[in-house]
C-alpha cells in the first residue's frame, strides 16, 4: 500500500471517529435547554425540528429511516426499517455526522436501538425483537463491550427492601440521582401481601430512603371524592410530581394542594390553588417549570351535562412565591404540554396536531402544524 494510500486511510479513520472542529461541542448544548418535535411534512417524510434559544433547526428523514433520539436532544442514531446497514450517528442541532456502526448479521431486530452512559458514549443494541438480549457498543470506536446482557424487567425491590410495597403491582416512583422513593405501602397484618394486585384495606403513600431505611414523609393521600375531582378513579403515584432537583413534591390531598420542600422538611402555602374547586374540574397531574418557581396543571370548566368539554382546556400557573394562580385559557383539546427551558411559556401540543407557544403574559404563537410527537431536554438545576 501506497504512503498516500495509507494517509486517506488514517484520515478516514480518524474523521469517523473524532468530532468535527466547526460543530457545537457537547458539553456546551447540554448546558441548553430545547424542545425538539417531529413534523410530518407534506411529501409525507418526518422532520425532526430543534427549537432551541426560538431557534430552529430541521433535519429531514428519509424514507425507510428510523431514529432514536438521546435524552438530552443532543444528539441522534438513524438507521432503515428494512435491511440496515449502518447506524449511523449525528448532532441533532447541525447535522454533524460523527459515528457510523456497521449493522451486523445478528442484530436481527432493526431499529431496535438507544443512547446509554452519561455522555451518551454507549450504544444499546437489540438482538431479537421479541427478546430481552442486548450488547453494548462504545460509540467511537465501535467495539462491543463485554457479552450479551438481559434487561431486567422486574422491579429492583421487594417487600424486604420497600416494607409494605405490592410485589403483584408495585406503585413506586425513583427521585432522580438519591436513594429515595415514593411508593404505595400496604398495612395489612393477614393476608400475604406477595399476592396482593391492590390495598383492599388501608394503605400510605411514603417518601422512603432505601439507603438508611427509614421514612422521610407519610404524605396524606386523598378520599374517594378528591382523587375523582383529580380526574382519576385511583389515586396512583402519578399524581406526586417531583421538581427537576427532587427538592420539591406537590400532590393533592383531604387538605387541598400540597407542595412539600423536602430540602426544610416543611410544607408550602398553596391555598390560592383551592379558589378554583368551585369553579373548575381539575384533571391533569402537574408540571413543575425548569427553574423550580411554578407549577402548571389543566383544568377544564364545570358542566352540567355528564359529559367534560375537553376542547376547552385552561392553564393553571402557580407560583410559590407569591402564592397566585394565573389562568391562561386556550379553546383546543390537546395532547400534551411541557414548559419551554426558560420558564416563560408552555408548549401546547394540541389535538389539531399544532404546536403553540402559551405565554405567561398571555400570548399564544402558532409554532407548526402537523406535529406528531413533542420531546424536551431541560438542564440540571444549579
């Protein structure tokens, strides 16, 4: 082989697997919020949009492809439907191509792939579609790690671990990078709780450390009335939200909206949320905002037919500080709705397939049509 030769060969090697100088480094976008959503364009392909700092950025699929996005809306992995032969891997936000795996003959299960370690260095990939067999690739050089593993479908406790906890149908729920959980204890003494599916009988809702076993809070679930005002006949751990740094947890109770800080181990004044029991259903769990001062849930007006008018959906925003509610109405059914990375607006994702930006200051901007699906990425709280 030639010097020249040999030169293209190392050039090649190394551009496949080092990024590229004029791309935005990593560690500064994951210092950036975004809101990343699907769009189907009218030549029927999918569009994948990052919208970060009201900036867009598309990057169209092409048919046969398929895709799965890191946590963080950082980056991507495409691939085809049918006869792979690569994954390849690039920056969402410029379209930077920086791997490119090799699709290999006992990867049987195409598209059946994901992102894993901190830094989104690792590649998952599925061996079978209907099995529970993966390896584990480094992204940059494509070596697999290790053997074949399995993932563990199985809860991680017992009721050794979690006294009280349905092993049948556990109710549990991890406060990110802690050893703490909320879960359903059970209090029955007869029976053998290993076959229980439900709490026939009394049962808490409790803010456990798994690490010194002990409780932190036994929080005062709701009654029969409250848990179907909420707009669910069971009262799961859905309805306990956690803010982005687990300081705060706001649930409803007998006693109205609680938000516990569990940093002081004190309880919140929200009694501004009540003034709308008369007024309002109120349905949907909450959702904390980024910077940890609001929390949004949906309401829908009082009817007096059987049926709720969910074309109709009003935005409640508190605030902790001031202990204010503020409404933001928006005459649309919708699918779902996040808050935008700086706290100052929800994106709407509406059941006409719309994106709008509900503003604290009441505007709503139509941000695209045809949207299909809707993903955020906010940064660690400081």
């Amino acid at each position: 082989m030639s010097k020249l030769s040999v030169f293209y060969l190392m050039m090649s090697l190394l551009w496949l697997s080092l990024p590229s100088s004029a791309q935005t480094p990593l560690n500064e976008l994951d210092e950036v919020g975004r809101i990343v959503y699907i769009q189907r364009l009218s030549s029927g392909e999918e569009s994948i949009v990052s919208l970060v700092n009201g900036q867009t950025r598309s990057f169209t699929l092409n048919s046969g492809e398929c895709y799965r996005l890191s946590t963080d809306l950082s980056q991507i992995l495409i691939s085809q439907t049918q006869n792979p032969t690569s994954i390849r891997v690039y920056i969402l936000n410029d379209e930077t191509r920086l791997y490119e795996i090799p699709w290999r003959r006992d990867w049987q299960a195409p598209c059946n792939f994901a992102f894993s370690g901190t830094e989104n260095e690792l590649l998952l990939v599925g061996l079978q579609s209907d099995r529970t067999d993966y390896v584990t690739l480094d992204l940059k050089t494509g070596l697999q790690m290790g053997g074949i593993n399995q993932r563990v479908i199985s809860p991680p406790f017992d009721e050794s671990t979690l006294p009280g906890l349905l092993i049948a149908n556990p109710m549990y729920r991890f406060l990110p990078n802690t050893s703490l959980v909320i879960y359903q204890r059970c209090l029955h003494k007869d029976s053998d709780i290993t076959t229980l599916t439900y709490c026939s009988g009394e049962d808490q809702w409790v803010l456990y450390d798994t690490a010194t076993r002990t409780d932190i809070e036994i929080f005062q679930t709701p009654d029969f009335n409250i848990a179907r005002r909420e707009g669910l006949l069971d009262f799961t751990f859905n309805r306990f939200v956690v803010s982005p740094s687990t300081q705060y947890i706001t649930y409803p109770s007998p006693r109205g909206r609680m938000i516990y800080d569990r940093f002081n181990d004190r309880y919140l004044d929200a009694s501004a949320v009540e003034t709308l029991n008369t007024t309002y259903y109120r349905t949907e769990p909450a959702q904390w905002s980024p910077n940890e001062h609001k929390f949004a849930f949906v309401v829908y007006p009082v009817q007096t037919g059987p049926e709720i008018e969910i074309d109709n959906a009003v935005f409640v925003v508190f605030d902790l500080a001031t202990n204010t509610v503020q409404l933001l109405a928006g005459e649309y059914g919708f699918i779902e709705y996040h808050w935008f990375p700086e706290s100052d607006a929800i994106a709407v994702h509406t059941k006409a397939y719309e994106l709008y930006r509900l503003g604290l200051d009441g505007t709503q901007t139509l941000i695209a049509e045809n949207v299909e699906r809707v993903f955020t990425y906010y940064p660690p709280p400081q």
